[in-house]
C-alpha cells in the first residue's frame, strides 16, 4: 500500500468461535496489515466469534440463515448486508454455508477463503480424518479465491504440517489451526496492500501468476 492510500475495508463472515478472526483482528491491530475491519457477520446469533468482534470494537451483525425461505434469498440478503459497508474484501473465516452462484459472483475475485486441507485435495468436510484414512504423511491448510466451484477457487497460499503416527482428528486440526492463523493474515495483508487479484481465473501475487498450489510459504514469511 503506497503512502496516503486509504486502508483496505475488510467484512469477514463467520458460523464459530472466530479463531481465524481474532488472528485478523490482531494482525490489523499490530498495523501488520493495512486494513480495516467494518463489519463481522454470522449465521449463528451464538457465534463466539461476534464477542470477539465486540470487544475489539467491530460492528458484529446476525443475519440467521433459518429466517429465510430458500438460500437464494438468504444469500440476496447477505449480499445486500455486505455491500451496505463498501468492502474491498469479504473474509470467509469458518463461514459454514454453501454460497450461492449470484453471491459468488457478486464479489468476484474481492472473496477469500481458508480450508483445511491441501487442495485440490478433501474438498468439503471432516478433512483431518480423510487424510488420516488414506494415510497421508503431511497433511495442511489453503487460502483461496472463493468461485461458484465448492473449494475450487485458485489457491494462494498453503501450508503444510506432518502427519504422525500417533494424530487423531482432533491434534490434526490443532497443528492446522496454527497454521491458519499465520497464512490468513499474511493473504489478507497482501491484498490490502493491493499485491494480490484475482484474473482469469488464476491467482496473482506481484503481477506474478500463482502456480495450482499457490505461493512458496518460505519466501514470504516475513514479507
């Protein structure tokens, strides 16, 4: 982001806890990344993720999916939410809806999402315990841009984490989660510092085109 440049506006979406959120919300506050947060908003009025939110001082909004009739209209309505605080970026972290094609393509190529596993691999659900059934030996985390393809977006970024004789699902997803919660701030400040799009369906990262597994993590780290 150049000198004078108004700070990116962030809206991220959330159904949890909002662990990924509160790694966002730290790295804005540590003016490691460039932006500003303008709006949290759940599915779940009991998210704990929206207490976060409040308490760094966000504005958390509920739009509960189960008053709308149909997903199409639940999605109309979010994107009306959403574009009612003029974001530059809209952050999926622990959304758990299936999005809409219209929703999708609202916000082409200004939407990120986190997924735990090394895609193309385990797409969808319970990744940690598909990778131990097939007996992987790393096992991870991708930042992606979001498309009408569940999961299928261009990757950006990922991350990798050894799989042990010993893991269960649940110490898999520990060692993921820690992972997470470096990657999605560091994506997130490279598009807010304008470094990052979206084009043809491809990942660009300083006007270089990503390959299909996204950037080397190691050479950014400290950028």
């Amino acid at each position: 982001m150049t000198p004078g440049q108004d700070l990116a506006r962030l809206v991220v979406l959330i159904s949890g806890s909002g662990s990924n959120l509160q790694a966002i919300i730290d790295a804005v506050a540590a003016g490691t990344v460039p932006a500003e947060i303008c709006a949290v908003i759940s599915n779940k009025a009991d998210a704990f993720g929206l207490e976060r939110a409040k308490k760094a001082g966000i504005e958390a909004k509920v739009l509960d999916h189960k008053a709308f009739a149909s997903r199409e209209e639940y999605d109309v309505a979010l994107g009306e939410l959403i574009d009612s605080f003029s974001p530059d970026c809209v952050v999926l972290a622990g959304f758990m809806r299936i999005l809409t094609a219209g929703l999708v393509q609202k916000f082409k190529g200004k939407m990120l999402n986190i997924h735990p596993s090394l895609l193309p691999k385990y797409q969808g659900l319970n990744t940690h315990q598909r990778a131990l059934d097939a007996n992987d030996k790393v096992h991870g985390v991708s930042v992606h841009f979001v498309t009408e393809e569940l999961d299928g977006g261009p990757v950006i970024v990922q991350a990798q984490v050894a799989i042990e004789s010993d893991d269960t699902a649940q110490s898999l997803a520990q060692k993921v989660h820690a992972q997470e919660h470096i990657i999605y701030p560091l994506v997130v400040k490279w598009f807010s510092e304008q470094r990052l799009k979206m084009e043809d369906n491809y990942a660009v990262l300083d006007n270089n085109t990503l390959p299909s597994q996204g950037a080397d993590l190691s050479a950014y780290l400290d950028s």
